[in-house]
C-alpha cells in the first residue's frame, strides 16, 4: 500500500464500514428496497472496496459485514475463486446438494 494520509485513509475506512452496514441491513430487512437503489448501494460499496485499504482493516471489515465480503469475493473471483467462503459451508453445501442429487435419483 502506497503512503496515504491517515486524514484520506480513515474517510476512505469509514464510508467502507458505513456501506457496508447499510448493505447488512438492506440484506437482513423484511422491507423492499428498489433493483436500482440496490445496484447503486452495491456499486458504491464496490468501488469503496476497490480503493487501496490496508489488508488487516479489509478483512475485519469484511469478516464484520457478510455482505461485503460476499461482495469482495464476487469482485475478485477470478484471481482467488471463492477463498472468503468458509470451508465448512463450502462442504456443507456440496453434501446437501448431492444427497438432494441422489433423492432425485431414486425418485426417477
């Protein structure tokens, strides 16, 4: 990360948490919130995200916020795949699939 001044770089930090926050609870809400109110939010999240954050502020923000971090995983999927994807639900989800898969099977 290149030198930044720490006035730029804890406004930077804190519009990512602010976001970040914001898209949780759109996430969470039982409420509708408009396609393009939600494109926009996530445009904007990602652009945030997109800035040179230091590494250790980017993984608690995004360890805090599961939206975010599905998002910044989205962003970055063709260099590291799925690799913010916690491995248990990773697992979880390919048993629940094959043995959907295999009742399927039997049924046919």
């Amino acid at each position: 990360m290149s030198a930044l001044p720490v006035e730029s770089l804890k406004t930077r930090l804190e519009n990512v948490i602010a976001l970040a926050r914001l898209l949780e609870r759109v996430e969470r809400s039982s409420a509708p919130v408009g396609a393009d109110q939600y494109r926009a939010l996530v445009r904007q999240l990602g652009r945030a995200l997109a800035q040179d954050l230091p590494t250790d502020a980017l993984s608690a923000v995004l360890g805090a916020h599961p939206a975010a971090a599905e998002l910044y995983e989205n962003m970055h999927y063709e260099q590291a795949g799925l690799s913010r994807s916690s491995l248990d639900r990773s697992i979880g989800s390919e048993m629940f699939a094959s043995q959907v898969l295999a009742k399927a099977a039997r049924r046919a």
